[in-house]
C-alpha cells in the first residue's frame, strides 16, 4: 500500500494567494492583484457581483473593474469569474465592451472566463433590492442597489438561474418557468412588475449568445490548474467585515467574502493557500451600519478629500476613521491574513497627529479589545495618539525612504496586530509601492 502522509501532504503546495479586503471594502483590492498579477497565471473572482469597483489605473487613466477580474490587463492571466460571484450578463457584456473600448484584449474563453455555476442577476434582483431597502425605511443597509441579496437569496432557494442556463435553451426555458411560478405571486403581493417568462427569456438568451465562448466549467479548470502548481490570484471583493456570517449583520452583504468563501467560490480545494489581507491606513465604510472608530466633523472632510474617498460602484462618499486595531485583529484572525498590506499611507500626509484604534468602550462602560457580534452600535473607541508628518510618500519606494513618525505608525501597527505588514502602497500607481 503506497504510504499515506506523501499523499496528505502531495498537493500542499502554496501556488494559491488570496488576497481579502480586511475591512468594509475597497481597500485598494484592485490595485494589489493588479499589481500581484504581474507573477500569476489566474486571477479568480470568488465571490459578490458588480457592487464590487476595483480601480486601477493604467498609462490611459483611471479604469473601474465590477466583474471583471483586476488581472485583464496581463496579457497572459487567465482571468475567471468564479462560482461564487452572481453575475448581471447585461451589466458583463456592457463592462467587457467597456474594457475592450480602451484597447484592452478580452476574449472570451481565452483570457476571460465565467462559471457556468455562477448565479444570474436579473433586473427583477435589481427591482427587489430596491424594494426591500426602501420598506426597510430607518433600518435600511444602503446596499448598491445592484440586486445581489436577492440574487443570493434566490439561489438558496433554489430558484435561481446559473450563466450555463443561458446557453442551453431547454434548461433556460424550464429555469425561468420555476422563477416566475414561485416569483410572480410574491411580486404582485409586494405591487411589483409581473415577470414576463417570454421576455426574460429572449434577453437572457441574447446575453448567453454573446458570453457563450466563455461559459464553463471553471471550478475544474481551476482544480487542473491547482494540481499543475499554476499561480493562482483569488481576488476578494468587499471586506472581512462585509460577509454575510462574520461581518457587522444585518449591515452586510450576501456573501462569504472572508477567505472561507474562497473555497466554496472557486471550487478550489483547500489546500495551502497564503492569504494577504488588504488594510487602509485609516478606515472607511460605505453604507449603513457600525463603525466604531467613525469620524466626524473637520477630519473626516479632510481625509476624505485627501483620499477621493467617493464609492467607485455608487459614488457615494465614504465614511471615514481612523485605522482601528481590534477590527483588524479580528479580520485577520478571520481570514487567516498572513500579511497585510497597508495602503493610502500617502493620504496621512500633512495631518498633525492621526489616531489607532486599541479598544473600544461599549455602551455599558465595559472596555473590549474584541470585534464582538453584538453591542457595537453604541461602542466609542479608545485610541493611541502618533504625531504627523508633511511630507509627500508618493516617490518614497523604500521603508527607509519614509519619514521616521510613518515607519512608527506602521511598526505600531504590525505589533497591535501581530502580522507583517510586507508591503505600503504610497499612492494609486501600480508603482506606487514599498516592498519590505
Ligand atoms: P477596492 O474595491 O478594494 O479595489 O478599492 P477601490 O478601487 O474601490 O478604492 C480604492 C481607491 O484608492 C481607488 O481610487 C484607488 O485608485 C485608490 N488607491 C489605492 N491605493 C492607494 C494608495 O496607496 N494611495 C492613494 N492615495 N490611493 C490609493
Ligand atoms: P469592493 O469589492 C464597499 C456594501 C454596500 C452596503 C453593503 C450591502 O469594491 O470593496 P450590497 O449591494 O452588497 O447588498 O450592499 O455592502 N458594499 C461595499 N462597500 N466596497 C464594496 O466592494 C462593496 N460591496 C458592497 O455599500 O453597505
Ligand atoms: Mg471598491
């Protein structure tokens, strides 16, 4: 009998980096795996849909990625749209027109492909969300307003439609059937539009006529790939503090966007995966919900000007705070975040002093150094105060290159946090980084 621990350990190889947004999103995710890509074969989305913008930015300007993975741009990464992303074809065939628009190659089947397992988002997602947001009233989450709970939510049912329907006529015309029996009544109970099974299906299958080159099984792809040691980039969306279990419920979104969704996302095994988690030097948070170390008033105005802290889905502004250690501690306990990479460090330029979040104080007067589930509404944060610097990072390219009180504030950093903090983006540019 072959020995058994060869075989435990055969496919322990660490080709597979994760890299997850550590707090309430956009941490400058899409930079890093634009960045990262330079050294990977696939970049793999595992999870949320085009309320996701990953900003690059390229010799041509700014550029917004929703659904299409942030590796577009390597000509030889295999770019994947996972199992776990719900996917609006209608917004894909527009964004993938958008890409090639800037003389960026996408081909389908070749460099770009999506799941046929990947969940459908329709316009009547779309139409729900927004209709649930607006009953919720107070209470509401302040979602995109893209559809992706209720695109969830249908898939847990059991009702929901997956991009490989989109180009097998006869499964397309029965998936829609059960939609509409099991959506309809609910619909005309909340006076929203009737579906028209007739209607949805020419769209949907027009969209699937367009992707069909790219619509396949990637989960076995993925799993060829993995065995072959090939570079794999998982490329979260949203953040640790976002996912659907462990982030701040209900003020969440429908996902497992922690590394835990990684897996089921992608169809990968889970084996030897390094995970880098991605941490602003402050903090920021679109949408409702808890946020302990939130700013307001002068400094919050200022970082967010300083940071063009404008929601790349939904333009909204962001919410702003100081960086907040126990949130941190939290995510990366979470996600299993080996290293971080700490970004915007550029944006607390010419502030006198800035603040890092130790503990909070909860509302019956207790003192936690713990991300509790319950009772953060009310919690204010206790902080350690650092001095400020004025000098422009955006050419510093070593640590040494930083000024003495930055190099402080990120030691401060990897000691409340306990992880390594590898690499500083000093500004948007794919070059804009400090590699220690
Ligand atoms: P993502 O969702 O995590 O990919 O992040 P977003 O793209 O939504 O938001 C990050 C924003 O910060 C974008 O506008 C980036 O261009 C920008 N950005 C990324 N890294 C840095 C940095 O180190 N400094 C500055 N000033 N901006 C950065
Ligand atoms: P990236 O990948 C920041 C937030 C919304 C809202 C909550 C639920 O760019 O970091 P949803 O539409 O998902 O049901 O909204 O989640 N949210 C994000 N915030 N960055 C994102 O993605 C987000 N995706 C969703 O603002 O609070
Ligand atoms: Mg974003």
């Amino acid at each position: 009998m072959a020995p058994y621990a060869p075989r435990l350990f055969r496919s322990n190889c660490m080709s597979t980096t994760c890299v997850v947004g550590i707090l309430w999103g956009d941490e400058g995710k899409g930079k890093v795996i634009d960045f990262l890509a330079a050294d990977a074969d696939f970049v793999v989305r595992y999870g949320g849909g085009h309320n996701a913008g990953h900003t690059l930015i390229l010799p041509s300007g700014k550029m917004v990625l929703h659904l299409v993975p942030s590796g577009i741009v390597h000509e030889r990464v295999t770019n994947v749209i996972g199992n776990g992303v719900v996917v609006d074809p209608l917004h894909l065939v527009k964004e993938i027109d958008g890409v090639r628009a800037r003389g960026i190659r996408i081909a389908l089947g070749e460099n770009l492909l999506i799941s046929e397992r990947a969940h459908v988002i329709l316009e009547a997602h779309r139409v729900q969300d927004q209709w649930h947001e607006q009953a919720r009233g107070k209470g509401r989450i302040g979602t995109t307003g893209r559809g992706i709970g209720p695109a969830y939510a249908d898939r847990c049912n059991r009702i929901g439609l997956r991009m490989g329907d989109l180009i097998r006529p006869d499964a397309l015309r029965a998936g829609i059937e059960r939609l509409c029996s099991e959506k309809n009544p609910l619909f005309a109970g909340a006076g929203l539009p009737e579906l028209s099974p007739s209607a949805l299906f020419e769209q949907l299958a027009a969209a699937g006529e367009q992707l069909r080159a790219g619509i396949v099984d990637a989960g076995h792809l993925l799993r060829v790939a993995h065995k072959a040691n090939k570079r794999i980039l998982l490329e979260g969306a949203q953040g640790c503090l976002l996912d659907v279990e462990h982030g701040t419920y209900p003020y969440v979104t429908s996902s497992h966007a922690s590394t835990g969704g990684a897996f089921s996302g992608t169809g990968l095994p889970p084996h030897g995966m390094r995970t880098v988690g991605i941490v602003k030097a402050y903090a920021t948070r679109v949408g409702e919900g808890p946020f302990p170390s939130e700013l307001h008033g002068e400094m919050a105005e200022r970082l967010r000007k300083a940071g063009n802290e404008y929601g790349s889905t939904t333009g909204r502004p962001r919410r702003i705070g100081w960086f907040d250690t126990v949130a941190v501690r939290y995510s990366a306990d979470l996600s299993g975040a080996q290293e971080l990479v700490v970004t915007n460090l550029d944006v607390l330029s010419g502030f006198d002093a800035f603040e890092l979040v130790t503990h909070y104080r909860l509302a019956d007067g207790t003192t936690t150094d713990r991300f509790v589930a319950f009772g953060l509404e009310g919690a204010t944060p206790i902080t350690q105060r650092f001095a400020g610097f004025s000098q422009n990072l955006r050419e510093c390219r070593r640590f040494d290159d930083l000024p003495a009180q930055a190099r402080d504030y990120v030691l401060a950093i990897e000691r409340a946090t306990g992880i390594p903090v590898k690499t500083i983006s000093v500004g948007p540019g794919r070059d804009q980084v400090i590699l220690r």
